[in-house]
C-alpha cells in the first residue's frame, strides 16, 4: 500500500505506474474519495466538539446551586426562560447528534471504498526497471554457465522420468486433474535433495529457517498485496475465511504484523521451506507439458525485512539474488539473469530479477527464479514498523526471493544430466542427500 499523503501530491506518477504496469486503478476516483472522506472527518469533528460543549451545559440548566443558573437568575432570567433555553440547547443537541449519525454512516461507506481503492494502487517501478508490456520485453543482464550439446537425440524430462520410473503424471491427473503428478523412488529423494541443498545453505549464510502456516487468514493475503488483484489464482477455504499460500513469502513477510521493532533487530532475514498452491487461472493452454506450470510443489524461500533505506534494500536484493545463484552453481546448471520490464511487474514490486534456468526440451531458458524489492509497500499494508535511533516510528522494507523451487528445477537437472543409455547423472552436491548415489536407473539396469 502507498502513503495516501504521497498519492495526493503526486496522482500522475501513480497514473504512469498503472499504465507501465497494465493493472487498471481510478486515481481521480480515489483523490476525489479521499478529499470527500477528509471532509466528512472535519465536520464530524467539529460536531463532536460542538457536542461536547453543550452536554455540560444541559446539568447546569437543571441546577439552581450552579454559578451558571445563580447568574441567570441575577441577570433577571426567570425559571420558565431557562427552561426554553434548556429546551432549545437540548433540541440543537439532538440536532447535532443525528447529523454526526448521518455523517458517521457516509464516513463509513466512503472508508470502505476508500480502502479498497487503496489497495489497487500500484507501486511505481525503480528507474533502473526497463519499459516493456509483458515478458517478452524483459532485458537479459547477463549469462552463467554454458549449454551444453549432446552426441545423441536428448529426451525430455517426462519421457526421461517415466522410464526411469520417478515420473508418473498420468496418474497425477488421474487423482487431482490436469497440472498435477507424482514423484517416485529417486524421483522424490532427488526432489528433497535439491530442497534440503538450498535450506543447508541458507542456513549457512545466516538466514533463520522457519516453520510457517500454509493456511492463512485472507488478511495476510491482503497484507503481502496478493489479495485483491491476485485473488483469482489462490485456493480459497471461503467457509473459513482462509487461503492456501502460493509461496512462504506470505507468512514471513508477515510474521511481524501489526507490531514494531527496534532498529537493531533489523535486519530480519528468515527462509522457510513450504508447499505452495496456485490455480494457475488464465494459463488454460499454457505449458500443460510435464513439470513446468502445476498446481502444487515445493519451494525453499528467502526473505528479509530491513530498514526504511532505499540503498540498503538494493544491497539486500543483489544478496538474495546471489543466494539463489549460489544454488544453480552447485547444481552446475547454466542459467541468465532477467531485469523484468514494467509490464511483468507485480503491483508492489518496485524491481524485480528473475533467473531463468536453461531447459534443453523447451530449447530455452524457462523461469526458476524471481527476487522482488518491494520498500514499504508491504509493510504498510502489514502495519511492520520499527522505532529508528530517533525513536520514530518507520515502516520497514520487505525483500524475498525463490531459493530453489522443485519439480520446476527438476526439468533442467533430468535433461542436462541425462546420458545416452537413458539414465541420469545425479550432480554432486545433491549425492550426499542421496545416500552416495551417483546415477538414477531404471530397473534391471546396472
């Protein structure tokens, strides 16, 4: 969420942001809403003031020990005059009390669409962001690792699996529909050694592992900005008001809801490893093949919260970035680094850099990775403040970044590892979580 005080002085930035970004909002609706919202707020101020000065004067009407009724009465004001003086302020009293009714009622309706307006405004991008409609106008910052040829015809990673027998999607689909499958045998060890590889070394650079919730109340999805304009894509419990989470992201971020730090417990960087649950709305037709897009999987996240400083977010976001990278260079897999346009932004996020691991069966480089900065949208949202050195209350800035997200990875280490007689090479750093093993084989094979 942005500061309403910022919005005010600056609605065309905010217009610009909504265009570059291509999420509809109504700037004018909301500046209009909020000058009427600020109205209503003085002028119920004013008749709680009002109020407030007539109530004691009603006691004294009716007390003839008062200094206030001993100076009517000197000042030749008969019983009956103060009685339709008392009449008259407890009318206008009356008056007062309805209008604030009426005025309370209208201040309420225009606070709900106020907020909800509120919660559509996009975040403007970073000027190092470049200007583009979608992904296809991503700029590639630049490559790692080389792409390897092969001396033979190389199969896919489904076609790989299901002989090898770790892959069955047929009987994914079978139990959960489309965008589902199972892992088997050294299918899902190698699943939860490229997990454990990158919480190891997370947790080696400092980085607090966590256990978090993967229902959460709709609230927390709103507070991390997934809720609203991203509503469509999460699993809804709606009879108790709760969601499946699309990423750990949504619980760390949140963990300090509602409360204020001290500014030398920041930095707070925590990683969690999760299940995560997206519908995948509007993919209808989209990479339906294999492991790509699905509806559930497992992912290791990072995430910091650090202070109200924009060259410090920066710093943190080159670091999360790195700790991925770090990751991909273990596996030995090649990859590049995207600076995601505007068009491919996420309402919050003020710059985004995806990696994008090298897939031999889509003959390029497909999406594994995306670090995001967000400075205090989130937190804002969150209501995580810290008290800086001055003891003001800041808002903190939220950072968080895909260590590693698998089956997607697994594409990649399936057909750039795969040999000729059909098996598959295991990378070494993933061997010591595999007891040792050094090749996945189908059965009967040596």
């Amino acid at each position: 969420m942005l500061d309403i005080k910022w919005i005010r002085e600056k609605p065309d930035l905010i217009r610009e942001a909504a265009a570059l970004k291509r999420i509809p909002c109504d700037v004018d609706r909301l500046c209009a809403v909020d000058e009427r919202r600020r109205a209503i707020q003085k002028e119920l101020d004013d008749l709680r003031a009002e109020s407030n000065e007539l109530g004691p004067q009603m006691a004294l009407f009716s007390n003839p020990k008062s200094d206030w009724y001993k100076r009517a009465v000197a000042d030749g004001r008969t019983p009956e005059d103060i009685q339709a003086l008392a009449a008259q302020t407890r009318q206008k009293l009356s008056d007062i009390k309805a209008r604030i009714k009426t005025r309370e009622e209208e201040a309420r309706a225009i606070g709900e669409e106020f907020d909800q307006l509120m919660l559509t405004m996009p975040q403007p991008a970073a000027p190092e962001v470049p200007i583009g409609k979608d992904d296809s106008e991503n700029v590639v910052l630049r490559h790692e690792g080389q792409v390897p040829s092969f001396a033979f015809e190389p199969k896919d990673h489904v076609a790989l699996g299901t002989e090898l027998g770790i892959i069955d999607v047929e009987r994914g689909v079978k139990l959960a529909g489309a965008r589902n499958y199972i892992l088997r045998g050294d299918g899902a060890m190698l699943h939860y050694a490229v997990l454990r590889l990158a919480q190891d070394l997370m947790i080696s650079r400092g980085f607090t592992p966590m256990v978090v919730p993967v229902l959460v109340r709709e609230s927390v999805m709103y507070g991390t900005g997934y809720f609203p304009i991203g509503r469509d894509q999460a699993y809804l419990c709606e009879r108790d008001e709760m969601s499946l989470v699309g990423t750990a992201e949504v619980p760390l971020t949140a963990y300090y809801t509602d409360e204020v730090l001290e500014e030398d417990q920041l930095p707070v960087k925590s990683v969690a490893l999760s299940t995560c649950f997206r519908r995948e709305a509007g993919a209808a037709g989209k990479d339906t093949y294999g492991l790509y897009r699905i509806h559930l999987f497992d992912k290791v996240e990072q995430v910091v919260v650090c202070r109200n400083d924009e060259e410090e977010s920066i710093r943190f976001h080159h670091e999360i970035l790195a700790n991925a990278e770090a990751v991909l260079q273990a596996l030995g897999l090649p990859y590049r680094v995207v600076n995601v346009c505007t068009g491919d932004l996420g309402q919050g996020q003020v710059q985004k850099f995806d990696i994008e691991t090298w897939m031999p069966s889509r003959n390029s480089y497909g999406e594994t990775h995306s670090a995001s900065r967000f400075y205090e949208f989130q937190a804002r949202r969150l209501n995580l403040r810290y008290r800086d050195k001055d003891r003001k209350l800041r808002f903190c800035h939220t950072l968080n970044n895909t260590v590693i997200a698998s089956p997607r990875i697994l594409i990649p280490i399936l057909e750039l590892y795969q040999n000729e007689d059909g098996s598959v090479t295991i990378p070494p750093a993933l061997r010591p979580y595999m007891g040792g093993k050094e090749r996945i084989v189908a059965r009967g094979q040596s």
